[in-house]
C-alpha cells in the first residue's frame, strides 16, 4: 500500500484507463445480440457512399452497433452472412390508399415497404384506421408501419367524393365538408385528438375534365393556421400550379402529389422562391402518369412472379374500353399541349424528374409515394416502380433510396427513429441480392425483409 501510494498521480489514472478499457472490450465480446449480418455492403438512406464489408448489430429491435470487425467463428449466434449482398433501409411509400389492408400489407411487406403513409380513403374511418395501425404495430404477421393523415377535408361537390361516386364516402367518417370558418376551428381540434401525421386538405379541383369545385383560399389558410396552433400540420392534395400557389400561400409545408404541377424556372421565379424558403416535403407519385399509359403497354405487367402476387383483375383491367379510352385521352393530351408525336414513358415523366433534381438541389425534401390504390398501381411493386421512373430521367439511386427512406421519415418527422441505418435507430431493412446503386431494379432482388430487426415472412 505504502509503495502505491509513492506512485505519482497520473501514472494510476492510465492504469486505472487501461484496467477499464480492457473490461469494456470483455463486456462487449460477451454482447448477446439478437442478430448480426456480416461482411454486407451498407447503403444506409443518408446519401453517404456506400460501406464495403460492414457488421451490423441488433439489439431489442434496434441497431446496437455498426462496425467491420472480423467475428469469431463462436463469437456470435444468429449471424446472417451479407457477402456479396447489399442492405439499405426499409423503404416508406408516402401516398399509400388501401380498401383491404389485410390484403396488401403483406404484399407491401413482400417488396420491402416498410413503412406507409395512408392519405384517407374513402372506407378510412377512425375505427379503420385504428384496425391498420394495430396491423402495423406488431411485427408477427407481415405488415408496414402505419402513418395516416385524417379523414379527407373538402367542400360541397369537390373531390374525391364527387369524381370517384363509386366509393363508399360516409360524410362524418370518411370525409368532412367545410361550410364555414367556424366549423373549421372544431374539426380540427377533434381530429387532432387522434394519432394523426396531420389533416388531408383536398383542394384540388379533380384529376380531369370535367372539374368540380376548388377549395376557396380562406378555408386553406383557415385549415392551416387551425392545425398548427392545435399541434399537427396539413398535407395538401393539389394538382396544378394555381393550387400549389394557394398551398404555399397558406404555408402548408407538405405536398401530396407532383404529378400536375407544371413549373417554369424561369417563369415561376416568385412561386419557386417561396417554395424554397419554407422546407417543403413534396411526394413524387409519377406512377399516376405510369398508370394512365398501362392499357397501351401492358406487357409492362410481364414480370417474374408479379401476377402470383396480386389478384387477376388487376392485369385484365388492361382490357377494359373505358380505361384504353382513358389511356388514349392522356396520349392526346401530352401530344396537344407538350407537342409529343407518340409519347413515350420518358418524355412523360423526364421533365418531372428534372424538375425533382432542381428542386433537390435547393433544399426541397422530395419523398417517394405512389398513390397506391389506383388502377394498375400494386401495393408495394408499384414502389419499384416509382424508383425506376426516377432513374429513368435521370436521378442518381443514391437519392433515389434517400427519397424513399430517410426523406420519408423526415417528412412524417420520425427521422430520429426511423428512416436510415444508423446506431440507435429501428432495424427496418432490406437484404438485397444485387447493388441498387448500379441499377435500382435491383431494389427487386429481395433477400430478406426486416421489421424491428426481425426476418419477414415474404409471400411464396
């Protein structure tokens, strides 16, 4: 004792680091983790390169720890060996629909979503939305996390409820009518009791001719400044431009659809500006455009497995005479006002694309989304289909899964749990087979798909 205490101070301090530090490296050699996939090739949501040969560690349904530490051959059970694989993090669709959830969120599972933001619908009552949570917040029976807005607001003979009459609308439950401002402040404050990513404003006029009622501004700003002093926000179904000018003059920072919106940069100018001062969220949704060309393409539909997944209805709409007349009508409408002799998927969707990477480079926080629920839009495939169009004008896959992930989670304000693959975060991932950065339709060679750091069970 008497020799220690002639030691100098410092010198038992670095003993002391030393002693510590190497019971640390005992401690954690002896983690038990629930999981561990070895030597994978991360692409981890946040844009970063990706990262050869990485271990990912899961603990309690989170990522405990990143690292490239060779393991042990006894070190660890439950090891999923990721050579020559690629894992990035489970993908969101952020403009999702669904009449029978119980249907497709297993096939949204299947294809790797994760993650989905239901927009309304005509059978979302509370009591609907409350089923599609329960589903999403377990992790035994296949299905993606649950985000929804409310109830569709609208006015008197606007859309959806007057352009899609062959849904089963409730007025109360599925969608409320604004008449006054003073009805206005009540609505929002009920629905915002409720678990909402915040209210579904439809101020659009409809997604053609002939066009019904628009939302008046007054109601728009009205809405708005009722959602935020009640804790929640909007999210703005438009179409064209004159309806994204009375979203952002409202300050509505979340923007359902781009398909519609026609922007001129240098026209614009004023509009734009605005746009990039207030941090918008806009979801992409170009498989609308895809949509209308399927009855004109449906080889389109001949994909490996596709048709075992979903229901034969699906693929013989394709025949249907009111949808190839829907189909010739779009074709005519791209030839007339963009001057396309025979338009083809690209010159469709390029300028939109465009359009994304523009807006990107200035701080826009552009989200994947699809619209799923619509005619020849699959739940879940359908995704796949979005990150192709996006690639098929010109976006980097690397933004592209960024979009589809961490900007999602950003958007629905869940970034700190979800949306990447980083320590501390939900293990939601996807083992693919093949490098998306190379081409994303290989987001298509799924491996595995995990929820809460547990492997999925894909349909066969």
């Amino acid at each position: 004792m008497k020799k220690l205490l002639n030691v100098p101070t410092h010198i038992i301090l670095i003993i002391s680091m030393i002693i510590g530090a190497s019971c640390k490296k005992e401690v954690a050699a002896k983690t038990n983790y629930d999981l561990v996939i070895s030597k994978v090739n991360l692409i981890d949501g946040t844009g970063k390169d990706l990262q050869e040969n990485v271990n990912i560690y899961i603990k309690d349904s989170k990522i405990a720890k990143i690292d490239k530490v060779a393991l042990g051959s006894n070190e660890q059970k439950n090891v999923i060996n990721g050579e020559g694989k690629y894992l990035v993090p489970g993908f969101f669709d952020c403009h999702a629909h669904t009449g029978d959830y119980k249907a497709d969120f297993p096939r949204f599972m299947h294809y790797g979503v994760t993650s989905v933001l239901i927009t309304g619908g005509s059978t979302c009552t509370n009591d609907y939305f409350r089923q599609m949570r329960d589903m999403g917040e377990q992790d035994s029976v296949p299905g993606p996390r649950v985000f929804h807005t409310s109830q569709h607001f609208i006015v008197e003979g606007s859309h959806p409820v007057k352009t899609y009459t062959g849904n089963n609308w409730k007025e109360g439950e599925s969608f409320f009518i604004l008449k006054d401002t003073a009805q206005i402040s009540e609505l929002v404050k009920s629905v915002s009791e409720y678990p909402i990513s915040g209210i579904k404003l439809t101020i659009e006029d409809g997604p053609y001719p002939p066009f019904v009622e628009r939302m008046p501004q007054e109601f728009v700003n009205h809405v708005n400044k009722e959602a935020l002093q009640n804790g929640t926000r909007v999210f703005a179904h438009v179409s064209d431009n004159h309806e994204l000018k009375m979203a952002i003059d409202a300050g509505i920072k979340n923007l359902l659809h781009y398909t519609g919106v026609d922007l001129d940069f240098e026209k614009d100018k004023e509009l734009i500006q605005s746009i990039y001062n207030d941090s918008i969220s806009w979801v992409t949704t170009l498989m609308l455009d895809k949509s209308m060309m399927y009855p004109k393409n449906p080889e389109w539909f001949d994909v490996e497995g596709l048709k075992e997944i979903y229901p034969p209805e699906e693929f013989e709409k394709v025949n249907n005479p009111d949808y190839i007349f829907r189909a010739e009508e779009f074709v005519k409408f791209f030839q007339e006002y963009y001057g396309f002799d025979d338009p083809t998927l690209k010159q469709v969707i390029g300028f939109q694309v465009e359009d994304f990477i523009q807006l990107t480079r200035n701080g826009v926080n552009m989200v994947l989304g699809t619209d799923t629920g619509n005619d020849f839009i699959l739940p879940g495939y359908s995704l796949h289909e979005e990150m192709q169009l996006l690639e098929l004008g010109g976006m980097d896959p690397a933004q592209i899964i960024k979009m589809g992930t961490l900007n999602a989670a950003k958007m629905l304000e869940v970034e700190d749990r979800l949306g990447s693959i980083e320590e501390g975060k939900v293990a939601d991932m996807v083992l693919l087979d093949a490098n998306p950065i190379e081409s994303i339709s290989n987001t298509l060679k799924i491996n595995s798909v995990f929820k809460n750091g547990k492997v999925q069970t894909r349909i066969e």
